[in-house]
C-alpha cells in the first residue's frame, strides 16, 4: 500500500472536483492518499508519502501563484518521489498545443520536470461567476467560436475517463522498481 499526498490549487471549485475524483479511484485500489487545498495548507509538503500529484488550474495563461510558489519551495522532495502534475484549463478542451504550453510555462517558472502530466478540460461555471466574470467567459468562448454561451448554465469539460486512466498509469509507473522509473 502506497501515500499518495495530493496539493492542489483551485479557482472555482473544478480542479478540486478533479483531486476527490483522483482521491476516491487511488483508494478504491487499497492505497491511502490525503488531499490539501494548498490555498489553506501552506507550503509544506510533509514527510511519509511515497508519492505526489499536484493540482492545478489556469486562469489568464497562468496556474495558481501559491501551487507554484509550493513547486519551488518542494522541487528537491517532488523530483526525489514519483510526482505528477495534473493542469486543469479550458485549453485543454480542444486546444492541446495551448494547453501543453502552460504546462512549459509551469516548468520553465518552476525548474520542476513532473515524471507524469494529466491535462484535463475543467469547466465554464456561468451560474457560480459574479457579473463581470461572467461576462468576460462568454465573451472568450465567443471569440473562441464556442457555442456554449447560454450563462444560466454551466459546462464540464472533463473527461473523467481521461482522469481515471492518467490515475491508474500514476499507480502503476508507482508500483515499478525505482531501476525502471
Ligand atoms: C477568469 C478566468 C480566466 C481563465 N483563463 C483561462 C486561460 O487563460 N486559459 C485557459 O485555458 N482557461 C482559462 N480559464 C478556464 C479555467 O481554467 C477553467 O474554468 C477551470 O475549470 C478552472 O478550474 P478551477 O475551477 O479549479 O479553478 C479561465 C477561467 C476564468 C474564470
């Protein structure tokens, strides 16, 4: 049985919803994993887990400030264990070269190479936006060519299966010998 510790960062809630997704699959398979909202845990990564995925999403072509200042202050830590990034953007629905260039951007800002990268499609979430906000997301998926503009509704983009196989690759690339990592 493996601890997988699981920090994350999260703007309106998606990538939260991806982790306990991650979270309830790495259990189902008898190992133990604990999330964090790193927005609340602080910086540290703490010490007995045997592996970590980390969380994030984008918003104007960045992720979370906090998942990157916590990326810097642990890269010793996640490039000695078996660590996976997992970006959560609109990008990823569709537009893959964008999407795979914040991922470059995180790296590149970081210096952390992750041994396994998931990018998921989060969601458009009209009804829980405030005004501008709101607005300003129908304007960008207009301007993008979307037709899903109707703000008395929200859209997932994720693609569970999509999550459910990147967890399953993470836990078996885990379960390997360290010579065959
Ligand atoms: C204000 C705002 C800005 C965003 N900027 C980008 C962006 O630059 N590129 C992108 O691919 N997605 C962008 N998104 C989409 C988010 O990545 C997407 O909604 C995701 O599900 C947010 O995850 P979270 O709910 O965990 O914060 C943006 C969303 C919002 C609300």
């Amino acid at each position: 049985m493996a601890k997988i510790y699981i920090p994350y960062g999260t703007v309106e809630g998606q990538t939260a919803q991806i982790v306990e997704y991650i979270a309830e699959l790495i259990r189902s398979h008898g190992h133990q994993t604990e999330t964090a909202d790193l927005k609340h845990a602080g910086d540290t990564l703490p010490t007995g887990y045997d592996g970590v995925i980390v969380a994030a999403s984008v918003h104007v072509g960045k992720h979370e400030g906090h998942v990157t200042d916590f990326v810097k202050k642990n890269r010793g830590e996640l490039e000695r264990l078996p660590s996976a990034l997992v970006s959560v953007s609109l990008a990823a629905h569709g537009d893959e070269a964008e999407a795979e260039g914040y991922v470059q951007k995180f790296e590149a800002d970081t210096g952390w190479r992750p041994g396994h990268v998931g990018l998921f499609a989060g969601a458009l979430l009209y009804t829980h936006y405030g005004f501008i906000k709101k607005h300003l997301m129908k304007k960008i998926a207009k301007d993008k060519g979307s037709l899903d503009t109707d703000t008395t509704r929200d859209y997932v983009y994720t693609e569970w299966d999509g999550v459910q196989r990147f967890t399953e690759d993470y836990l078996a690339w885990l379960a390997k010998p360290a010579s065959q990592k």
